[in-house]
C-alpha cells in the first residue's frame, strides 16, 4: 500500500530521469516560451539586418556603377563630407570596398555632442541627407541584446536579462533532445496529413533536432554576453585588444592631418592583408589616427585589427593583427561572429538564419501542442468539473507579470532611447531625418506582428493550465475525502 500522503500512481519522479528532463523541458517552455521566442526571432532577423534596412530605405542604397568607374578616396569622401556640413566634427568614416550597392557613412557629432550619421555614395562623392536614432538593422540588434532595457532609461541593463534566459533556452534544447526518443527518425519525420496535434509535436521535435548544434552555440555566446555585460556593469570589462598608442611632445600640438590616402597606402604597406573599412580621426591631441578593419585572422569580427598612425607624420605606431591578441581578447572579438555566423560571408549567415527560424518555430510549436493536449484532455471522459478560465493562482500571476513588464520596459525604452534621446540639435536650416525611414518602418510592423502574434495563445494557454491544476475545493476536509478514496481504490484493486 502506498504512503497516505502520496495518491496511487503517483510515484516520485527522479530529477534527471527521462520523465523528469522531460518536465523540466516542458517547464521551460511554458513558462518562459512567449520570450525566448522573442529574443530568438528577433535575433534570427538581425542577422540580416544590414539588408532588411537597405530593402527599406532608399538612402541606403545607391546606383550601380558605370563599368570602370573608380570609388571615391578616402581622402574624398572627407572632403565631400566635411564641405556639405563645415559645422559638425567627423568622428569616422566607413566605406566597405565590397559593398556595391552600399552607401560610404560619416560618423559626425553636432554642436552639443549629438551624433548623427551621413550617407555618401561611394561613387559619385554625393552626400545624402543626415540621419539620426537608430535604422533598422541597429533596432533589431538593440532589440535583441538586451529588449531595449537601457541602463540610462530604467537603471538596469537588459542584457543581464537576455544572456540570462540563454541559460533556459540552452537547458531546453538538451533535455529536449534527451527525451526525444529515436531523434534521427524525428529529423525525418512530419506528419501534415493526420492529426493537428501530432503535427505540431512533429514539427517541434523535427524543429529541435536540426537546429540543435547552432542553436547550443548561440546560447554559449549568448551567456557569454551575459558575463561580458556583468563585468561591464562592475568596471572590470574585459578590453577587446591592445591599449592605443599616445603621442608626447610636440607631435600631440594641432597640425595640418596627414593625407587619408597615404595614410591607407602606408597600412596597407606594413599590413598588406588588411582590408581598412572604418578610419576613425583622432578625437584629441595625443590620440592616434586608427585604420581599422579585416586582416588576416580567422573568426574575428570586423574592425578587430587595423593600423594606429601619427595622424600629422603618417607614421606606423601599432599594428594591431590577430597574432597581437591574447586568448581572451580573440574571444571577445570571436562571440559575436559565432553568435550572428558573420564569420562565413553570406553561406554562414543564411545557415544562422534557418537554424534560428526553426528554433522559433519550435518553440511556437511547442506552445500550439500544449494547447491541443489541453484541449484534449479537458474533452476525456474524466475531465471533470468544467474548467473556470478566471481562477488563476498566484503562480500563473507570477509567470505573466514579469514578461509583460519586460515588453513595456521595452516599448518605453525604444521610445525615450531610440526617439527622444536621438532627436539632434539643428542649427538653423539643418535637415535630418530621425528614426527610420517609411519603408523600415513598414517592415517594423511586420516583425513586430510576428513577435506578438504567439502571445495572446500563450497567455490564455498560462491561465488554462493554473485553472485547470487548481482544485475545485481547497477545503481539509476535501483533501482527506480524496485520499481516502485513493487508498480504498488501491486497497480493493488489491484484493
């Protein structure tokens, strides 16, 4: 006979048995499942950021070059630059030599320290309008690393909170393919033509399998993401690689800069693999003039290695390769390629781009499961008294508050960061735009759909289960009725 305070059948379930990693992966994914599915998708979509904001924005595209026409010089592009806006300061440029298609950008900061941004096309020297807040490429990845939680808006840092939920998330895909039993027929396997509901279990398994490996890899960064921001936060960040040069004496007093061209002649001379995509101006006397940009070194994100120069001699101060790293400064610079598979070019990013989408998928299908074995077994013929969808415990209480005042810490934070933070300081007769363009925004709302879509199941899904789990009589006497019950049920089945 089994013990009064346990009901027959209800045997107690090891912690790391196939049942209970099955619990703790179902754990997971109802109760944290609406947001990682958030920071998945919108992660998976930042990894072609760049090109969803060219799609939107006209001036982030420029025409197709004549056959021979050569790009603009460096030292051109800040002329141009610094003709058509004598009243800003330029704090960088960029212009990448395989993007065609692509605008060359200023970086400029206005007369109170505003930042904004200058579209220049790289053939024809053609300095577009300013820009200033976020596009959408920077949207998304803001929106993904850390929900728009800014420490200057609510005083915390959402990247604590995002590299966090990589821990669950990387618990999930584990146990999930634990209990997963023949998983390779499960990589194989999906069944649109029978039930809904073996469907959705199908395409969940199916989903967890092939992302599995990329999807382990993008939560050990993600994590990673997490230690880097806490060590940020306590003032032990951990430096991304060697120290800059200074300049002393005489060579730190104002003179007329180096030409840019000779400078990148010069780099390019003493580092003959190095690709310059960014020069970044002193910013003081003293500081160098920094060519940075793609070397010979292998997972590294772009701007890594580059050149530091006397900005007056043109003089080779620091060459700054991937040889010149420590093993934890390579790593800083490794994360974020394995996290977003830019390492690759485009085959790298389109595979990171499958792989999250089905991690999504999985999760949604997970939920939509869920929801039919609910459905399912509230229509069994034991099913009970009629389920009260109001009576919610305190625990569902507790899973739903959090996640939607992290979404409207994120709606405030876009706003009050993204909007009213970027807004510049035009002199009179200046023009720019603020935010993103019509286009972008229009695709905004279509990934914004996307990523509330599955909320309104997820809610009601929360509160199902709490009203189905509570009992219809909290009462002493009720819980003695029903063990007694057990224990006559076991006793006569007996004998």
């Amino acid at each position: 006979m089994p013990p009064i305070d346990r009901p027959a059948g209800r045997a107690r379930t090891a912690l790391f048995s196939r049942k209970g990693l099955f619990r703790i992966h179902a754990w997971i994914g109802l109760v944290l499942g609406y947001l990682l599915y958030v920071i998945c998708l919108s992660g998976t979509l930042a990894v072609f950021g760049h090109e969803l904001a060219w799609l939107g924005d006209p001036a982030k595209r420029v025409a197709a070059p004549a056959a021979g026409t050569p790009r603009m010089s460096w030292q051109g592009l800040y002329d141009r630059v610094a003709a058509a806006h004598p009243d800003l300061t330029i704090l960088g440029l960029a212009m990448d030599p395989d993007a065609l298609r692509r605008p060359a950008w200023a970086l400029v900061a206005g007369r109170e320290g505003d930042l904004r941004r200058v579209p220049v096309d790289p053939w024809t020297g053609e300095p577009g309008p300013q820009k200033a807040g976020l596009d959408l490429h920077l949207w998304l990845r803001v929106f993904h690393k850390q929900l728009y939680v800014v420490p200057g808006v609510t005083g915390v840092h959402g990247a604590l909170i995002v590299g966090a939920l990589a821990l669950p998330l990387l618990v999930a895909l584990i146990t999930g393919l634990i209990t997963t039993r023949r998983w390779w027929q499960a990589a194989v396997t999906l069944r649109p033509g029978r039930s809904a509901r073996l469907f959705w279990s199908d395409l969940h398994r199916f989903a967890g399998v092939w992302s599995m490996l990329i999807g382990i890899l993008i939560c050990l960064t993600g994590l990673w993401y997490l230690v880097e921001t806490a060590a940020d936060t306590v003032g032990t960040g951990f430096t991304e690689g060697p120290a800059l040069p200074r300049i002393a004496g005489a060579q730190a007093q104002a003179a007329p800069p180096v030409d840019l061209d000779l400078a990148v002649a010069r780099a390019t001379e003493t580092f003959p693999a190095l690709v310059v995509t960014t020069i970044i101006p002193p910013r003081r006397p003293g500081h160098p003039l920094v060519l940075a940009g793609r070397g010979d070194g292998v997972l590294l994100r772009d701007g890594t290695e580059g050149v530091a120069l006397d900005p007056t001699t043109g003089a080779v101060l620091q060459i700054r390769d991937a040889a010149g790293l420590t093993l934890l400064q390579r790593w800083v610079n490794t994360a974020d390629p394995l996290h977003f598979g830019t390492f690759g070019g485009v085959a790298t990013r389109i595979l990171w781009l499958v792989a999250g989408l089905l991690v999504s998928a999985g999760i949604l299908a997970g939920l939509i499961g869920a929801w039919l074995r609910l459905d399912r077994r509230q229509a069994g013929p034991r099913a009970g008294p009629p389920v009260r969808i109001g009576r919610m415990r305190i625990g569902a209480l507790a899973t739903i508050l959090p996640c939607l005042g992290l979404l409207l810490a994120a709606i405030h934070g876009s706003w009050v960061y993204g909007v009213v933070a970027a807004r510049p300081k035009l002199l009179p007769g200046e023009v720019a735009s603020i935010g993103l363009a019509p286009g972008e925004m229009a695709i905004l709302a279509v990934i914004l759909a996307a990523l509330a879509a599955p909320l309104p199941l997820w809610l009601r899904l929360t509160c199902r289960r709490a009203a189905v789990q509570s009992p219809p009589s909290s009462s002493p006497d009720a819980g003695r009725s029903r063990r007694r019950l057990a224990i006559s049920a076991q006793s006569s089945g007996g004998g």
